[in-house]
C-alpha cells in the first residue's frame, strides 16, 4: 500500500507551497494569506520508485471559531487518514505555543511525525531550527519549499520505511495474483459486482450510498488463476463529502487505485458518463493503471436506448479507446463473466516484457513512415529505444533535440507502439531522453586529419620544387 503523509501545521506556514513541489503541480491555491485552505486537498507524489499519497490541509492555532473550527477538524482527520504526518512550522517567526500544542497532540495519538522547519531561505538551517531543538522532536529537517530546497532529502528520509516494502510492486509479478479494483461512484453497484466474480455474498450489499466505508482486499481463486479483488468505496464530488467517515475512504480508495494491477470502473447505465465518473478515470490513467469498464444495470435500459448510449460512450471515451467497455448487469449476472477475459488481457500487456531491439525497430519504421518534423533548421533525431518499466509499460526514446519534440509527435509514436506490441487493455508512456550527439567532435577530427594530409603534401611539393631548382644548378 502507497504511504499517506499530511502536512499539518499552523496559518501560512507553507503547506500548500510544500503541497506543490511534492505533487509537481499548481493544485493548492498559494498566497501570502493565513487560512487560504480550508478543505484538505489530495495528491500523488513520487521519488524515484516510491510513490506516495499526500494531503494538504487548513492552518490549526489552537483558537478556532465557526468555519475554521471546521477547518481544524479537517486537519484532525487527515492526521488520522496519515501514515506519516510532516508537522510544518516557520523557521523565520520561531517557536509558537500553537507549534508546541500540535506536538503533544501529536504524541497523545501515537502517530509518526517530522518536524519540518521552512522558509530557511535568507534565515541559515542551524539558526532557523535552533529554536525547535527544545521540543526534543527525532526528526527534525530544515527546507524551503518556496525554493524546493531540501525536499528531496525530507522526502528520502520520511519515505525510507517503504522503499523496500513498494519494491515488489514495481517488477509487474504477480505471483500472488493479479489484483483487480472495483472503482466507482456510489450506489453503481461495486459490491453487487464483487459478490457476483466470487460468487458469493462476500461484501455487504444494500440500497443505499455509501455502504461501503472501507476498501476491503479479497484473496481468492478461480480456474487454476489468482487474484485479489478490491472492493472501494464510491467516491463523491468533494461538495458532497460532508461526513468525515466518508471523507476518510476517500484516501482509500485513491490507494485501492495505486496498489491495483486492473482497474474495473463501474458506471450506472442509468446515468450515463458523469462527470465524477471522468474524474475517477482520470485517476486511473494518472495512476498509469490497465483499465476495463463496466457499465453497470444494462438490465433495465430499454431496447431503443442502448444504441443511443453505446454510440455516446463511444464518442466520449475516444481518448481511451484502448480500454474494453462491457455492459452487465451484477444483480442478475449478464455479461460479469465476460469481465474476466478482459482482465486478463490487460495485465498481460501491463506487465509483458519488452525487448530493446523489437522496440527500436518500431520506432526505426515509425520515424521512416513519419520523420519528426524540423526544430531550428535541424531534424528532431531519434536513435534507439528499450523498456523503462511495467504497469504500464514505459518505453524510452533516445535521441537528440527530444526535449524539442511536440506533443502530437509523442501521441503518433504512442500509438504505433500500441498497434505494434498488440498492448490492449492498458495505457503506453513514452519517455524522451535527449543525450550528448554521438557525432559531436567527428568534424573538427575530419579537419584535423585534412590540414595534416594537406601539410604532408605541401612538403612533398616543396621538396620537389627544391630538387628541381637543384638540378637545374647542376646542370
């Protein structure tokens, strides 16, 4: 399971700055305003090979009232969803008392913190930490979030713990099975679908959203193969998320998604593709997870209807026309069968290994069927390209200007490696690497070796020139 850290700490102290660096993105609203985040934001993290879940939260000092009493108690619960806290305090204001009190809460609820002194820059690391050596913290890192100064190594320490533990993850084995999610919005029918794969009432199904609060792992086997299924909870637009039980499975079933080999998302065919049912999928393609829909309660679509729907989808879900689309129904077992088939093929192209020369010869015909276009004057060069990783298959590209390379290029040749690898069910990265030029030096050598044949010529001819100005003397 991937690591779940939340950044606590009081008013602008720079957790939505921190937030920031460790996702990569723009996501937590910054600015230089005490209490801008009031609802806790999630994200996906990595470092190298370790990837992580991290939950920015609202400022806590101790003296809240009305909104941001409920602001505090997000962070309250975030502390509680945590694996790991990253307790955050202002290196240039010092000490405060509400710093001291988030400490002994801290350690009144047993939970593994780092104290992370920010906004060193200007201020020294020793002398900006100085003043927190007195809460007698283990773990005690000086950053600059603003500067992504030491984060890197805040993160290499908070994230040691699982980097043996995610290891296996990485290698695509699935000797313990393949582990399949069942995602979806609640009340789809999620639990109704996992009774029906195992066939049996394993899971508590009931009329009503959100009966589900926790995600629930399920060892089990089926004609000679293994898997774990993943039941979730449904996960609702975060206006809608108001109890904290609720807003606690949320986190789970973000991780559900990471920890999954295929990613079954469960639609209600009644309601058609809504919006929170884009923004699970694109979880799951962030996540980089083989994907199968199921769109839920076919059952009760009238006849003249389904055309309607299935050309709809069709419209709308071009983007991952890769991904099998089934129309079931859980409650009374049509088409769940089918499911299968379309799991297996999709982790077989999630985790299949891929050979260097097979991939270059790909590109190599790619680039003859289609050059990369020209980038100030010079041709966007691509030379080889071998397997970067499984689930999902990364294939990286070796060249010269590929920094240059436009987007649509880099979709061109993610479909060409699609259709050549046969890779169904499954999402395709394709990473550029741009090295120094193999020809680089080759000309001034060229020349090099010119002036020196051209030098031993000229001498030729100079001493030839003087035998025969000597044989005439001579003469």
């Amino acid at each position: 399971m991937l690591p779940v850290l939340a950044l606590v700490g009081r008013p602008n102290v720079g957790k939505s700055t921190l937030f920031n660096q460790l996702t990569r993105t723009r996501d937590a609203l910054v600015a230089n305003l005490s209490g801008l985040t009031r609802d806790r934001q999630y994200g996906q993290g990595r470092l190298d090979d370790t990837a992580f879940i991290v939950i920015d939260t609202g400022g806590i000092s101790g003296e809240e009232l009305g909104i941001n009493a409920a602001m505090a108690n997000q962070s309250m619960v975030a502390i509680a969803e945590a694996d790991v806290v990253l307790l955050l305090v202002d290196g240039r204001t010092g000490l405060h008392s509400g710093d001291e009190a988030l400490v002994s809460y801290l350690r009144s609820e047993n939970k593994p913190f780092h104290l992370v002194v920010n906004k060193v820059d200007g201020v020294g690391e020793d002398i900006a930490a100085s003043d927190f050596y007195q809460l007698g913290v283990e773990h005690i890192h000086s950053i600059a979030a603003a500067h992504n100064r030491g984060v890197r190594k805040l993160l290499a320490q908070v994230l040691s713990p699982w980097e043996q533990e995610l290891a296996p993850e990485a290698s695509g084995s699935d000797k313990d099975g393949i582990r399949v999610a069942i995602v979806g919005r609640p009340n789809v029918g999620k639990s109704t679908l996992v009774n029906r794969l195992l066939g049996e009432e394993r899971v508590v199904v009931y009329d009503q959203p959100g009966t589900t609060r926790d995600s629930v792992y399920i060892d089990y086997e089926r004609r000679g193969r293994r898997y774990t299924l993943i039941d979730t909870a449904g996960v609702r637009k975060r206006k809608n998320v108001r109890e904290a039980v609720e807003k606690f499975s949320i986190v789970k079933t973000l991780k559900a998604i990471a920890d999954a080999q295929v990613v079954i998302l469960a639609m209600d065919a009644h309601e058609g593709l809504v919006e929170q049912d884009l923004h699970l999928l694109g979880q799951c393609i962030d996540a980089g997870r083989a994907l199968v829909i199921a769109l839920n309660k076919w059952d009760g679509i009238e006849p003249d209807e389904r055309e309607w729907i299935r050309s709809e989808l069709k419209r709308r879900l071009q983007f991952i026309d890769y991904a099998d689309i089934h129309f079931i129904s859980a409650l009374h077992g049509s088409g769940v069968g089918k499911l299968y088939g379309s799991v297996h093929s999709a982790h077989d192209a999630a985790t299949r290994s891929l050979s260097t020369p097979r991939l270059t010869r790909i590109l190599e015909d790619a680039v003859a069927s289609h050059p990369p276009p020209m980038i100030n004057g010079r041709r966007v060069k691509l030379r080889y390209a071998h397997a970067g990783g499984q689930n999902p298959p990364i294939v990286i590209v070796h060249g010269t200007q590929t920094e240059a390379l436009p987007a649509s290029y880099k979709r061109y040749l993610e479909k060409i490696f699609r259709r050549e690898l046969e890779l169904h069910g499954t999402p395709i990265r394709i990473e550029m690497r741009s090295g120094e030029n193999p020809y680089a030096g080759k000309r001034n050598k060229l020349t090099h070796r010119q002036v020196e044949r051209r030098r031993r010529l000229m001498s030729h001819i100079k001493k030839s020139e003087k035998k025969v100005r000597q044989k005439k003397r001579d003469g």
